[in-house]
C-alpha cells in the first residue's frame, strides 16, 4: 500500500509539471549546503563571485585527484608482511627417508650373464661388424634388449638424428644393423646410453618394490624419545629416483605425534643400514641415506627438496618451525585445497594435500601426454594411460627433451598452479661427526648385527651404517603472516581527510551532493515528460484539416449514428455557410445534468429559505 501511495505522488508529481527550475534549485543548494565554498559564490558580489568560482572548481579538481589515486591504490591489493614469535607445544614433522641406491645389485643379478654376453656382441658389431657375422649364430637371450641401455646414434644429418638398431630390425622397429654398416662409421655415428625411464617404465611397479631395499633391513634402531619404534611405524612409498621410501609420522591413518620437549633427547632417533655393498654401480654414483621433513599428508618430493646423510656419519638435524599465511584472493595468487585450481592431481591417489610441486609436476605430465600420448616415468600416471619407453613410442625421447625445453610450457604451468595459502617450513641446522668410534666400533658393529641378522659374527660395516638424530631446537615458531596494506579504514579516513581539508565538507555533505543529483535528475524527467506530452497533443490537433465542430454537431452525432458532418470545403471569401438562404436547424443543445441530481432535501430547503430572504 505504501509503495502505491509513493507511485501515485510521483504520476501527479509527472502531471503537475516541474514546481522549479534548474536555477532555482542550484540557487538553494548553494544558499543552504555545509560546503563552504558555493556559499561564497551566492553571497559575494560579481568578482568574488567569478573568485570562488574558480576556487572551488580548483579544489574539487583536487579532491577528485586526490581520491583517484587513493581508491587505484587500493584496488591494487597490496599487502604487508608480519613476523611474529610463538610458543607452544608443536607436532612433530613427518620424516621421510630412502636410500641414495633404488635398487639392490643382489636382486638383478640373474640378469647380469645374458647382459655381459649381449654387451659383448654388441661391442663387436660396432667395432668389427664383419667378424660379427661370423659369430651370429651364437645363442644371446635378445629378450633383455629392451632393457639394455647402449644405442647407436647416426647424426650425419644433425636435423634427424636416427637411432640404430644394431641386432635388425625385428626388435625394437628401428633401422637395421645390414643398412647402418653401409652408411654409418666412426665420424657420423655416436653410442650413447638409453634413458633408465625407458628401462624402468616397462617394468611392473610391484617388481620394482621387491627389487629394491626392504624397511626391515634398512632400519634397524628406531627411537622416538623414550619411546622404542621399528619398520612398522613407517608408511611405504615407491619413489621412482629413490626406490622404496619411508615415511615416519605422516599422519595418514594415525595422529600425529606431538614432541614433549625440544632437544634431542625428545627427538627421532635412526640406526640405517644402507647396504652400500650391494649397490648397482650404474645407477647410483652417490652412497648415503636422501631425507626431507615436510608437513603430514604432504607428499615428499624428497628430489627437490631433501637433504643427503653420508655414511659412517652421526648427523644431528635441529629444526625450527617457519609458518607461513597468505590472505588469499584479491591479494595473493593462493588456494587453500587447489579446487580452484584448472589442473588435474595426479598425486590425489595418495590422498595428500594440495602444493605447488604437485601442481607443476602434474601439469607438465598433462603436457606430456597430450603431445607425445604417453606419460613420463617419474611422475604418476591418470587411469588408461601408458609411460614412454621405445618399443611402444619410438620418438618419445625427442618429445619429451622439447616439452622440456618449452619456455610457452613451463609459464602455462606457472601461471595455472598457485601457492598453498598455509604451508609450513622447517628449517634444519646440521652437524656431522664419525659415527661409531674406532674405540666403539666392534661392540656396535656386534650388538647391531645381533639385531639385524641374529649373528654372533659382525656383518656390518662403517661404509654401510648412517645414525640420525632429529629434534626440534627450541618450541619457539616464526608465523609470516600477510595482511592487507590498506584496508577500507584507510581508505574512508584518506578520503573523508582529503574532502575535508580541500573542501571543508563532510559525509552530510556528500549526502546533500547526492540529494541535489537526483533532484537535478527528477526535473529533468519531468520536462522529459511534459514535452512528451505536448508533442503528443500537437500532433493530434494537426489530424484535423478543418475547424473544430459546433457543439450542435457533437450532440446530433452522439444522438443519430447516421448524421454525417457537413465536409465540403468553404471559401474563405463566403460567409459561414455556402448560402444564406438556407440556415441549419440548430440542434438541441445538451441538457443540464446538474439540475437532475438528487440532493438531500436540508439543502434544498436551504436554498428555498435563502431565496425567500
């Protein structure tokens, strides 16, 4: 009802036409605003008028400057950096540890005699290709081609390099042995070595499990303050560069575990055997143990981001805890669980959370598999697909070393994947010693292989032993914490300052601004209006050519519907009608409806007496 009533005040308001003009109502703006300024321009004579004029022209330029640059500066989301110092009991970090070796020399030597024999011929095709044909009906086991790692290389043309099959060409599908001893010699032809993906990638995942190093003889001692701990305690993981991994408090199926107290004592405590006797020589040139503390629930890109431990060594690791908090979106380029994120995780099997290394990697595998249709062997692979290696993708090794390469790839990658807007950091201060003494050494070496192998005899070594202690150096933590540089505090208060030194104004002051606007815009409709209007009745006075009717010509066509107006045209030199002689029968005039309304019979006795008077 309220807003029928408002509607209804406004058509009037529509119909009566504007009660003011633009003059007048700049002229009571200026007469009763608390802006000081257009007081000046009503009040003084015609000089100082065109003076404050011009004042206050200038000075609301100013404002209006003045607020541009404060609004652009906060639209553009800056933020400032706290740091600040807590004190609590923290969990401890997630420890993940895995050999410098992936796999065990013990475990593939089956497969070294049928190698030796088949790297003998193949030395043989390359250096005395003709004594080789002599020798061919020798048996070789040319299953294990695929796995052996020595190819030939023809770059005579450096812009399609072509690689050589030496044992023909029903093997792998490359060029035959018979044609490259035609076209290839010693200055157009290289042997290098085939990439250990293409070698791994066609093996089963689980194999490559068991041919690497077991939890319950890497670990032997595990203490985790006063609290003893085993292989068990510790979540398995295949990392492609690394073999078996093991992870210690990773809080996927458990609590995590909190620390009492800093210091090593109240720390994690290792005894690691990595059997750097049974080393594959090819494969690992560096012998020790690879470890990362991350987060629980965080994946390990122990790769990137880990730390070696060498051999024959104590290495004590102090942690101090950085936390690290952005604010998010308009300020930071973050994600809170990557969901916003338009890439596809292809770490979520392991259920972990989200992180920018995740991200990256995944992105990049996506590449890989769109432009070379299949995926590269260190990173996980999406359902129906299928890693490179040369029997199935023979150009895959080109692919890859350009998508490698593409700068357009890598900033894809970076400009899809954001930061974690929560991540925590630790950082390690380490120190090393001999570890154990040559005074200690035989009673260690026997109390551990009376644990490992329940022998009386010393079948450990210091070459293959790395002890490790980790502990948080104090409960102190570091929070580095965004916050935004300007706030809509700031904002109001530089813009109320500005309007209020450069015009003297206040917020009621912009309301009045505002009042007048709309008062300006209401006029403006209504004379928008009243000229619709007027338009509207001249247009329809011009359908008529002649003069209006009389009203004896209303009544008789509202009476008879067979009356016909008198059209034909008049002279303008005759009277009103073509002849005198011949006058129109006035019509009845239009009775007096008045008279024939009932009215109470006290005012018609009224009327009567004040006749009678």
């Amino acid at each position: 009802m309220h807003v029928k009533k408002y509607l209804l005040k406004g058509l009037h308001r529509l119909q009566k036409g504007p009660g003011y003009t633009y003059k007048e109502l700049l002229v009571w703006y200026c007469d009763n605003t608390n802006t000081h300024g257009p007081k000046r321009i009503i009040c003084e004579g015609p000089k100082k008028k065109a003076m404050w004029f011009l004042l206050t022209l200038l000075f609301a330029a100013l404002v209006c400057w003045q607020w541009g640059i404060f609004i652009r500066t906060y639209l553009s989301w800056e933020v400032s950096v706290s740091l600040s110092v807590g004190f609590k009991t923290m969990d401890f970090p997630a420890v993940t540890i895995c050999n410098a070796s992936p796999f065990k020399y013990s475990k593939i030597k089956h497969l070294l005699k049928d190698l030796d024999e088949l790297m003998e011929a193949v030395l043989e095709r390359i250096l005395a290709p003709e004594l080789s044909h002599a020798n061919a009906t020798r048996n070789l086991n040319f299953s294990i081609w695929n796995h052996t790692p020595l190819v030939l290389i023809d770059e005579r043309n450096p812009h399609h390099p072509m690689v050589l099959d030496l044992f023909g060409d029903n093997h792998n599908g490359l060029t035959s042995s018979s044609a490259s001893e035609k076209i290839c010699n010693a200055h157009g032809c290289k042997m290098a070595m085939r990439l250990a993906t293409n070698i791994f990638a066609q093996v089963p995942q689980q194999e490559l499990v068991e041919m690497s190093y077991p939890g319950e003889q890497m670990i032997l001692a595990c203490l985790f303050g006063a609290e003893p701990c085993n292989y068990r305690n510790f979540t398995s993981i295949f990392y492609p560069h690394y073999g078996n991994c093991y992870i210690f408090n990773w809080g996927m199926t458990e609590k995590a575990l909190p620390s009492a107290n800093p210091g090593t004592e109240f720390g994690l405590k290792l005894i690691l055997d990595i059997g750097q006797e049974d080393y594959v020589p090819f494969l690992a040139s560096t012998a020790g143990v690879r470890l990362m503390l991350h987060e629980q629930r965080s994946y390990p890109f122990i790769r990137d981001e880990g730390i070696y431990a060498m051999s024959g060594t104590e290495t004590s690791i102090g942690v101090l805890v950085d936390k690290l908090q952005r604010m998010g979106e308009p300020y930071s380029p973050c994600t809170v669980n990557g969901s916003e994120v338009p890439v596809q995780n292809f770490y979520s099997d392991y259920n972990t959370t989200y992180s920018i290394q995740a991200c990256l990697r995944s992105c990049f595998q996506d590449h890989m598999i769109r432009n070379c249709n299949c995926g590269h062997y260190l990173y996980p692979l999406p359902r129906g697909e299928k890693y490179c290696n040369n029997r199935d993708f023979p150009d895959w090794a080109h692919c890859y070393s350009d998508l490698q390469m593409s700068v357009a790839q890598r900033e894809t990658c970076i400009g899809m994947c954001k930061e974690s807007c929560n991540d925590t950091q630790y950082k390690m201060t380490i120190s090393m010693a001999d570890w154990p003494s040559e005074a200690s050494e035989d009673w260690i070496f026997h109390v551990l292989s009376q644990e490992r192998d329940q022998s009386t005899n010393i079948t450990l070594s210091r070459k293959g032993i790395v002890k490790l202690n980790i502990y948080f150096q104090e409960f102190n933590y570091r929070t580095i914490e965004e916050s935004a540089a300007n706030n809509i505090v700031w904002l109001l208060s530089n813009l109320g300052g500005q309007f209020g030194f450069w015009m003297g104004g206040s917020v009621l002051c912009l309301i009045e601004f505002g009042e007048i606007i709309i008062d300006f815009v209401w006029i403006t409709i209504i004379k928008l209006v009243a000229l619709a209007k007027s338009l509207r009745q001249r247009r329809a006075q011009a359908s008529y050519a002649g003069p209006p009717p009389t009203v004896a010509e209303l009544v008789e066509a509202h009476t008879n519907f067979g009356f016909q107006p008198d059209t034909a045209p008049r002279s303008p030199n005759t009277g009103p009608y073509p002849s005198e002689q011949a006058l129109p029968i006035p019509g009845t005039p239009p009775p007096n409806y008045d008279s024939l309304r009932l009215q109470p019979l006290d005012v018609i006795e009224s009327d009567s007496e004040g006749d009678a008077i």
